[in-house]
C-alpha cells in the first residue's frame, strides 16, 4: 500500500486526487493533528516529525511514501529520500514542474505557509528548470485556520484572500501554485480573485499523476501493491475539526483511528 503523511487534515486533499484518478490503490493515511500545524514550527522539528510519521507509515506496511505536507516536503522530502530505502515522492516538485511546464511568461506565483515560503524551495526548483523564471512568493498563514473553522464562504475569507493575492497580482502572474494542502478547497475563491487568465496549479493533483506515472513505469512495483481499494486513515488526535474538514473533503464520514506514533 501507499502510505501518506500531513500535519493535519489537509493532506486528505492528496487522497482524494489519489482516489479520483486510481480508486482501487490501497492506502493508509496518518494526519498528525496532535501537533499541527507544522507551517509555523522549525525545520529541525518539522524533520524530527516527519522522520516519525515516514516509520509508522513503514510500520503499517506503506511501500511507497508520499509526503503530502508541503511544509513537511519542503524541509524533509529531499533528506527522508534519501534515508529510507522506499521511494518518496512529495508534493512539491509535481506541482513545480506543470508550473514551468505550462507559464507562458514565466511569471508564477507561490503561496503557501511560512515554513514552506520561508524555505524558498519552489524559487530555487523553478529555477533550476527554468532559469528565466520570476517566482513571485507569499506567506498566507491565516488560510490554514480559516478553512479548519469552515468560513469557505464567508467575506472575511475572501477580503482576505484578495489582500494575500493583490502583490501577486500587480506582478501580473500567469500562473498560481497552490503550495499548501488547504487551499486546494480554497480554489473557487482564489481563481476569481488573482483572475480567470491565471492558471492554478493544485499540487494534491499534480502528485497524484506522478505517482500514476511512476506505476506505470514500475509495473514490478505496482505488482507488489494491493489493489484492494483498502484505505486506512489514522491521526494523533482527534477532535471535531477532523471530522468536519474531511466531510467537506470527500463528501462523507471517515473513519478515523488514533496512531501510537513514537515521539508523540
Ligand atoms: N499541511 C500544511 C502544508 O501543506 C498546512 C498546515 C500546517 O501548517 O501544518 O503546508
């Protein structure tokens, strides 16, 4: 099975990418409520966690690790690679490759939190592929809590997305990553307010087609990976939050068990 790791909730955005594009992957899912959100903690910490959450996944039987945090990716996705002997995948680069992919100019903005703007990673991979590129970042950390208290609809949500996308704008950007796992359910209040013309990229669906690249290029792999449709969701606390978030996610109730993950 696939194994997924986040900070919180968030990163059930990616298991419904997965989900939507090959229903029968076996997965387990481990949500580390107890000590999000991680887009405000140190790298050092934001590492000591998700080398924890990467092993109970490994525990759990997860072949393949996917990295569905960006703050966790952009501080631990790289070194958890090369640590463990599975494959890792991560959010980031799927997202940052459509993006070079598919700007016309090459202005593209970032948002995500402030670990993950913070660690200038979406800059420095997009200008590695693309060195004209100007990635034009932004920290936006109250849209984290906005959606976990479930004001998607409110004004005060989307006064205060337009003030988080005005510099983007006025850069005049073509293209908007999506570099956080709750924007995602943001994404119908972003697109009218940087503008229809800008392409927004959703790294929870980017990521879900590289792993499907990846089993199709590793047919021995894919072979050793149940097909069962199982999935298991695990997190380190649960509260109401939880369950309302991942309602709004997949349109029903999860069922949720509570992890022993060491460290915790
Ligand atoms: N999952 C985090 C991310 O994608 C958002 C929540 C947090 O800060 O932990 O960056």
């Amino acid at each position: 099975m696939i194994g997924i790791f986040d900070s919180g909730v968030g990163g059930l955005t990616v298991v419904r990418a997965l989900e939507k594009l090959m229903p029968s992957l076996a997965l387990v899912y481990f949500g580390d409520v107890a000590r999000t959100p991680y887009g405000s903690k140190s790298k050092d910490t934001i590492l000591r966690y998700s080398r924890q959450n990467t092993e109970f996944l490994l525990d759990q039987g997860a072949k393949l690790i996917i990295v569905g945090c960006n703050s966790a990716a952009s501080v631990a996705g790289h070194l958890l690679a090369r640590e463990y002997q599975v494959p890792v995948l991560e959010v980031i680069t799927p997202a940052v490759d459509l993006a070079v992919a598919s700007s016309q100019t090459g202005r593209i903005g970032v948002i995500g939190t402030r670990a993950t703007i913070a660690s200038g990673i979406y800059e420095e991979k997009m200008l590695e592929r693309r060195s004209e590129c100007r990635v034009i970042s932004r920290s936006c950390p109250l849209l984290v809590p906005l959606v976990e208290e479930g004001w998607m609809g409110r004004k005060e949500t989307k006064t205060i997305i337009r003030k988080y996308l005005h510099p983007l704008k006025m850069q005049s950007i073509d293209t908007l990553v999506l570099g956080c796992t709750h924007y995602p359910l943001l994404k119908d209040l972003i697109s009218p307010r940087i503008g229809k013309g800008v392409k927004i990229i959703d790294s929870s669906i980017a990521v879900a087609s590289v792993l499907q690249n990846y089993l199709e290029n590793h047919p021995d792999f894919r072979e050793k990976l149940q097909q069962n449709s199982e999935k298991q969701y695990f997190v380190s606390d649960m509260t109401d939050t939880v369950r309302s978030v991942a309602r709004h996610i997949f349109a029903r109730d999860i069922d949720f068990k509570i992890a022993k993950v060491t460290g915790l």
